[in-house]
C-alpha cells in the first residue's frame, strides 16, 4: 500500500490503524533501515530528537561510523535526571555510540537535557524553553526516533497507574516538556517532551525489536487509552500518516 515512507523503502509495507509498518527479520536488518532513511530524510537543515535505551544504540554507533547522517540540530527525547554524565543517562548512551563526537566534527549543534542544576523542575522548564525555541526556528524537517517500552511507554511518557498518576497528561499536557518522580517504579525521576512535542514532529520513527516488545505492540494496538499505553499517541490519525513503526515481531 501506498504510503509516505514508501517512496524511501526498498521494501513493503503494511498499514495498521493508519500506521505504516515496516517488517524486518532481525535488529541488525532494522537498524539498517532506520539509518538508511535518515540519511534519506535528512539534510543539513533538519531537527532530530534522539531516544535513548538499548535498542537505539546500535544504530548510534552505525550512524557515528558511517559519518553520512546531516542535520543542522540533534536534540534528546527524554532523559533520566541525575548529575550530568551519570551512568544511567541516555546522553551518556549517545556519547558512547561515537555519535556526539560525529556531531562536533560536522559542527552539529546537541542540546542535552541535564546541567549542573541539581533540582528537576529547573532542569526541565529549562530545556521546555529550549525545545519551544527549537521547534520553532526555521528547519526542513522535524524528525523523532522512538522505542516503545514493555508497559507501553514512548519517550520518557509512563503509563498512569498502580497508585502513579503521571503529571504529563494532567498539569504538563500543555507544556512541550514536562517531568514527574515516581520512586516506587523503575523510571524514578525523568524529563520528557511531550505529546504536545510529538505533534510537531515531521517523522516519527520507532524501533521496537524482541520478544519483548511483542505484548506492547499488541496492546497499543488495542483500543483504550494513552494515559494507560502512552505508545497509542503515534495511533492518532494526523500523528500515525507520519510514523514508521520498524519491527520483527508483526
């Protein structure tokens, strides 16, 4: 089926619930295709958010090895507050990957969330006023890589639930970049952009590979809300004709 990505695939894809959906045998095949679009997409005018976690992080170290990525600003999509560098922090991720370093050689503005302000909301409104400023300087394309998580959460948006109602869907549901602590969870303390944000986004591409990723597809294919599976936001008519969901397990 015809779809926006279709012109840029060398292979099929299907749809979804208005979503396109590019099917891959292996992480190492999806990673591939993710790096060949953006260097089809992209050019030195771009904006590009960057994930962190795990399965991204080969395709860091693909595009800081090959060195063909363009863009004129590389900004994170969520990051675990903390001081800066911590070990669990995705712009520590993207430095390992070689990518920041690719990135100054080619004079590539990155913007990370983290400072030496050791109070969250600081931290967070500040880069809010960053991303509002991003997003709206002239670019030719706004384009986002995301994983989906096994509770269903996309960028650092956590699914309301089990005594934590998550902040970004009530006070932060204007905001371009919000926050929230919950401590009694695994995601503690995090700043995010928001859907808000991902509205504003050209492309969204997400890579979700394994076995584990399977239940999450699933349910955010399910009807329900994006309070409880905040990865059903990229199923919104007007957001999913601009997502690519790259997989191996549909």
């Amino acid at each position: 089926m015809e779809n926006v990505f279709s012109k840029y695939l060398n292979q099929q894809i299907s749809i979804k619930q208005n979503l396109a959906i590019a099917r891959v045998n292996s992480l190492e095949q999806g990673t591939n295709l993710v790096a060949n679009l953006l260097y089809k997409l992209s050019n030195n005018s771009s904006l590009i958010f960057l994930s962190g976690g795990k399965t991204p992080h080969k395709l860091y170290k693909k595009l800081a090895k090959e060195k063909r990525l363009k863009a004129l600003s590389v900004a994170l999509v969520d990051e675990r507050f903390g001081t800066k560098f911590h070990i669990n922090s995705n712009e520590s991720v993207i430095i390992d990957s070689g990518l920041i370093k690719y990135f100054e050689q080619k004079n590539i503005s990155f913007f990370p969330i983290l400072n030496k302000s050791k109070n969250l909301k600081i931290t967070a409104d500040n880069y809010e006023k960053l991303i509002e400023k991003l997003l709206k300087q002239k670019c030719s394309l706004k384009i986002a890589i995301f994983g989906i998580g096994a509770d269903g959460h996309t960028a650092g948006i956590i699914p309301s639930g089990n005594n934590f109602n998550n902040p970004i869907f009530t006070t932060g549901k204007n905001r371009f970049v919000y926050y929230f602590t919950n401590n009694k969870g695994i995601h503690r303390k995090r700043i995010s952009i928001t859907f808000k944000s991902i509205k504003q986004m050209d492309y969204n591409l997400i890579m979700a590979f394994g076995k584990d990723k399977q239940t999450a597809i699933a349910k955010m294919f399910k009807k329900g809300t994006k309070s409880k599976i905040p990865a059903r936001i990229f199923l919104s008519p007007k957001i999913a004709r601009k997502t690519l969901l790259v997989t191996d397990m549909i």
